[in-house]
C-alpha cells in the first residue's frame, strides 16, 4: 500500500545522447545513455525544476515505488513527495543515475559500439565536472534552462556545487548537504583501501572481469563493509551494536573467527548485499571522483577565488557526528561563498548518526529544508490551475 | 654505529616450555616456546625487573641491534636503554613476542608436534589472559617472583592491565599506555574487516596455507593499509600528506587507479611491507584477542568491580588525536582504579599523531614515563656496585 504523502509508482525513464561528450580527462564518450525519474509537473514556465544528485552508491529511484507491493521505496523518499520538504506539489523533482553508473546509464558494464564489449577496463575515469556536464545536458533535454536548485548529500553535494560554479546561471540554488569542498588525506586512504581490495580481488581481472562471467565480489564486500564504518559515527556504532554478542549464551565465546558480535553480523550483511547488487567498476570510479573533486585546485588552494563566478543561493548543511565529511568541512564551503559575499544559510545539526544522517528523517534536519525549500519562489500558477 | 645511550648489540633467547598450557578457550597447548630479550642487569634481590608487553605487529625485539650496522633497531629503541625514560641502568628489561606471534615464538606457522605439520587453522585463539599466564611462566623461568612493572602501548596496555588483575601480587607498577578496557563497536568492525580481507584472499586455504606453500597477501596487504588509516589521526595524514600528487606535473592528473596521491603510494607501500614480512593468522589472533579484551564482561560491565582485586599503582597515559583508543577510554580505566582506591596517575598529552603517538619520542611524553619510572622504587645496591 502506498502511503498518503508518496509520490506513488514511478518508472524510470531513458534519454539518449548521441552527441560526444569530452571528458575532463580528455576521453571522448561517443554516446551515452542516462537513466531518470522525475517527481510532480513541470510548471508552464519551467522554473520549479530540481536536480536530485546522488551519493557514491545511489542512483535515479530518489522516490516512490515501482509496484504496488515494492518494499523499497526510492533511497530519498523520505524526503520527496507531496508535502514533504521537498514538495512535489510545488517542484518538478529529477533524479537521474550518473554517468558511469551501475543501474541503467551507461558505464563499464555497458557494450561500447566500436567493440561491441563491455566497456569494462577502458570505460573512463569520470569528474564531478563530467556529471554535471552530462546533467546539463538532461536538463536541456527536458526543456529546462535553468534549474530552481540541485540538491545533494556527501558526492551529491560536491555535484550541487559544482553545478553552481559550472553553470552560474543555469542554478538558482544550491543545497550542499553533508559534503566538503575535498576530500582530506585520511578520506582519500579510505577510498583507497577499498579499491585495493576489489583491483587486488582475483576476479577482477583489470576490469575486465564480465568477459571472464565473475565479478570481483571479495573485494567488492570488503570495500562496502569499509564504507558502512565511515558513514556511522563511533557512537551510533555503539548504541546501535556495543559489544553485543551475536549468539549469546550467557557470555559463552566461541574462540574462533566466525561471527561473533553483532558489528560482524551486521557489517558482513551489508557487504555480502552490496556485492551482490553493485558494480565493482561503477565503484572504483566513484570513489575517484571523490578524490578528484577539489574546485580549488587551480586557485593555489584557495577556494574562495575558486567560486568567484558562482551566483546561487545556497543552504548548507552539516551533522555533528559526521567524521567522512565534518561540520569543519562545511564550514569552508560557507566562508569561500560569504567572501563572494553570496546569499547561505547554514545549519549544523546535532545528529548521533554520523555521514548516514543526511539519509534519515530526523525532524530539525528536515524541518530545515522544508523551510529553505518553502521560500524559494517558483510561478506555478498553471500548475495550481491543474491541480 | 651505536648510540651512546643504546642498549647496544643484543640477541634474542628463546624459553622452551614443556608443561601443557590450558588457554581460556578450552584449548591445550602441549609446549610451546617463548621468545624473549633482555636489556640491563637483573639485581640480586630481582626486584628491578620490568615487562614490555607488545601491540597487534610488535615483537620481542624492543632496544638495541642485531649487528654494528643494524638500521632497524627494536621498536621501542627510544624509550628503552641507558638514561632514556625507561633505564637500563636501573630496569632489567624485557621483552618477549607473544604466544601466537610470528616472530619465534610458538604460533600457527610452528610445528605442531603431534602432527608434524604447521598448526595452521588449528593453531587456537589466544586471549591476553592467556598471554598473561605464559608472560608470568616466563617470568618463572627467569626467576622473577614479582615484576617491578609491566609496561605496555595499546594491545600492550590491555596485556599490562590484566596482569595486575591476574598476578596482583606479581606487579607492583602497570603502565597502561594508550590503550582501552575493551574495544568499541567501531573498533571491532575495523578489526572485522581486516579479517574479512585476510580469510577471503583465495590464498588464505582456510589457514592452512603453509601447505599450499603461498600466503594471504592480498588480505594482509588490506587489512594494514587499514590498519595504518586507524593509527594516524585525520589531522596528522593532512600534515604529512594532504592531498599532494604523487607525481605532480603542474597539476596534471592521471585518471586511472594507480597511485596519484601521496596518501596512497604510502598506505601501498605500508601494506606490501607488511605482508611481505608478517603471518596472516598471527594477524586474525592478535585482532581476535582485543575483540574479545573485556574484564568487566562478567561483572555486568562494571570496571569497578572487575578490578576489585587489583594492588599495583598505575600510570594511564592517553594521547588528545588518538581516535582509535580516544582519551575517554583510558579515563574510564582510570575512573575504575580510583573507585577501588588505588594509586593512579593519569596524564592525556597533547600530541598530533593518533594512536601511533605511544611509539614516538615525544618529549612532554617521554618526561611522564621517565618521571614515573624513576620514582619507582628497587634495590639496586648491588647492582650500582658491579657498575
């Protein structure tokens, strides 16, 4: 059954681009597909239109379910719908897979015309920059000129800001939630260590691993088990687990190396699921983006020169427990856009659930957007008409 | 060339033990062998002896060098010898590899007599009582009734703890060095990655990869790299590495998977040494055994009441960046040693350098454990006289 504020069954839909599109690294992508949904109607005259960008595992089912039965509404549903923060009522909500994704657009498990083979190895390395050109590119092809904000949690976020700085004038607002301006010394570590367990993983096979019909899933496990550690805060982990033995018996311990406490449990869960789910190149080039994204690269590390050009508002947001992506990171981002002397909110919200709480509905984060959400003004006058 | 304050050329015994030893989990090692060294002078009344215990990849190898020419002396080189914190002309010092270790000492990779194949996955899980116990058989052989200290750094730290709660008659002084009275849920789940790696490399054979005459390198390789990440503070990567390109041209970047930042090509090199040089199930062991650290576990949790039999004075020292075994976990042991009115001396050092802060010569440091050390009290009467 669907509830009341759902935005009910969705399907997801197909564009198809012929025209290349020149990669940052200067790899030519000859034809691509991206695979999208969208949410509500667009206005008469287009300006309700938001880009939802998503985080290192997500992908275009931001809302509502496929069947009436689907147990698994989309990864945001929680908040887009009618009369939720984000208000499909009054906006024309897009989600879209990214370039180099793992569920419908193209990426290295796509068959690339000149070979008529899977990408795999020779699909390329992708930039924040290269998604927002491509997500340009859908927005013309909805008929959007300009988009009344793009949204984004952790990568999404980077996205978000990327789109303010790429497109100044094609983005009213943007939402730069639980994100940073680049990733520490310590973040890129972590990226690291995952990928060396899926291109250390016998199966791998340099990428190549679909003509070989394995996948890489060791490795696959091992990085997502590595990842579950990093969006959950040290305390989330010990409220939510301790030192909980799994199978308690009194406090008998088994004194070997199958699972034993509930973390075990619960991480080799996550790993054997996404393993089983998730594309290994898909992986390896999203946690590269997140190395790459750096805006202040060019400008001697100086961000605030790096977003000289941007003119969007923005609302960004932080949570407390976060250590991927700290309220310290956050609060760079708002400095360089306050020295352009650009129009921010910022909200730093107390939260126990580490990177993860940008995905859940805790009520001060969500009021939050709701109200930043409420004030940006569209003309939906038509659009009240038909309704 | 030696320093003047080293210890000087040293060379590792071995202890053989030939009375069965029963471990917690049950399990009965018919004889095993200890490997230790020793610095200083043992006195005549053998009051002036002190333990180190040593952390998840150390060994009996703590001061001093193997040849004139040794680059690579013992792991704690700076705190122990002539003058240094830790004295050797006052202290007898020793250090031994633990029981399970790979460094002489009876592990998995050694005979199992009964078999006369390597222990393999038969080798059993150890415990740091069980270290304790073989620790204070050590102590027997020497003839050491009560130790003057045992000292030791995180999974030291916990082995130092339990000796006082196991032989409290046996150690008058326990320095417990950046260490916890049990591991969090994050610490296990990191644990449980590492582990995750090691037994799904395809070389691992169930642990019994001596007889396929390869090892788990791969595994090993990840679980240090991750390792390295929990060592070192956020703060003290961003220092030491940023995000600094490996081979930097102007700011040209590769777009491949290979290394491209500094962070990398040092966590790639970290993890190839490793696994070049350590055992895959000394590793699973000795993360095991700090999973399942937990004196309190049988008193309802209560630290208190677990360390209610505890004698010796302590000296706690924590380190402000170490995440892995934050500051607030050693004031919780030290909390439960002034509950059972103990002598406790506590100091949290300002240091930048995470965990991995217990193993450098700080000099704020260095001063604590000297100024503590030098206040202990042993009969050296003779001993100044052969000097």
């Amino acid at each position: 059954m669907l509830e009341n504020n759902s935005v009910g069954l969705v399907a997801p839909q197909t564009a198809h681009f012929d025209t290349p599109l020149t990669l940052k690294s200067g790899a030519v992508l000859p034809q691509f597909d991206l695979v999208f949904e969208t949410y509500g109607q667009l206005n008469a005259d287009k300006s309700n239109a938001v880009l939802i960008c998503h985080a290192l595992s997500g992908n275009h089912h931001v809302a509502g379910k496929y069947h009436e039965s689907d147990k698994n509404p989309g990864w945001w549903d929680n908040l887009v719908g009618p009369d939720k923060p984000l208000d499909t009522n009054k906006f024309f909500v897009i989600g879209l897979n990214n370039l180099g994704g793992c569920h419908g657009s193209t990426g290295a498990s796509s068959i690339n015309p000149a070979t008529q083979q899977p990408w795999g190895s020779t699909f390329p390395v992708l930039t924040v920059e290269d998604w927002v050109n491509s997500q340009a590119l859908l927005a013309d092809y909805l008929g959007i000129e300009q988009l009344a904000a793009v949204v984004g949690g952790s990568l999404g976020g980077m996205q978000a800001l990327q789109w303010t700085l790429s497109y100044p004038d094609r983005v009213k607002h943007g939402l730069v939630i639980a994100s940073a301006p680049n990733l520490t010394a310590q973040n890129i570590a972590f990226n690291e260590v995952a990928r060396q367990a899926i291109i250390t993983d016998p199966e791998f096979h340099n990428g190549d691993y679909y003509a070989h019909g394995v996948v890489p899933r060791r490795g696959l496990r091992i990085a997502r088990m590595l990842g579950h550690i990093t969006y959950l805060s040290d305390d989330a982990m010990g409220a939510k687990f301790g030192r909980t033995l799994k199978n308690k018996v009194g406090n008998q311990l088994q004194y070997n190396f199958d699972v034993e406490f509930e973390m075990e449990s619960y991480l080799r869960y996550q790993g054997d699921k996404f393993a089983g789910e998730f594309d290994a190149n898909t992986y390896l080039r999203m946690t590269r983006a997140l190395d790459y994204f750096d805006p202040a690269l060019n400008y001697d590390g100086d961000l605030s020169k790096a977003l000289a050009n941007v003119k969007a508002q923005f609302l960004v947001v932080s949570f407390t427990s976060d250590w991927r992506f700290s309220p310290a990171r956050s609060r760079e981002i708002v400095k360089a856009l306050l020295d352009n002397e650009l129009t921010v909110s910022y909200a730093e919200v107390t939260a126990a659930h580490g990177h993860d709480a940008f995905l859940m509905p805790d009520p001060h984060y969500h009021a939050i957007l709701r109200s930043y959400l409420n004030k940006i003004d569209v003309n939906n006058t038509k659009l009240r008409g038909v309704v």
